[in-house]
C-alpha cells in the first residue's frame, strides 16, 4: 500500500465506528475486569473518578521498578 491510498480521516472514521461497535455489543455487560472490580471495592466502578499524570521518558524505568517490586 502506497502513502496516497491511505486516508486518515477514512481510517479515523473507521476506527471511531469500531470503537462505538465494541461500546454496544458490551452495554449492560459487566466485563470480568469490572466484577473483578465491583467484588474487591464493594462498588460500581464505573463511578470511579479517572486518574492520568504524564511521566517523563527518564522516570519510566523508575515506574517499571517501582511495578515490578510491588508484584
């Protein structure tokens, strides 16, 4: 395939309709995952607030062993 046949936004849409296919075909479905989830915190996880913070390439090594000493 050739860098003109591909069109991002085609692509973009494609994966965007995937995505909202995956979202339905689990709707009122709990995933393993989330009874996993439910059954540790004795609550519906999807009420947990979400969490992110950016790590700096020099402080994944430190994470990686931060994971691998708690494991």
């Amino acid at each position: 395939m050739s860098a003109r046949e591909f069109d991002p936004s085609e692509f973009g849409a494609s994966f965007q309709r995937f995505l909202e296919l995956v979202e339905q075909s689990t709707e009122g479905r709990d995933t393993p995952f989330e009874s996993l989830l439910a059954e540790h915190f004795g609550t519906d996880p999807s009420e947990f607030p979400v969490i992110a913070e950016s790590l700096g390439a020099t402080d994944l090594p430190n994470l990686q062993l931060a994971l691998t000493a708690y494991e």
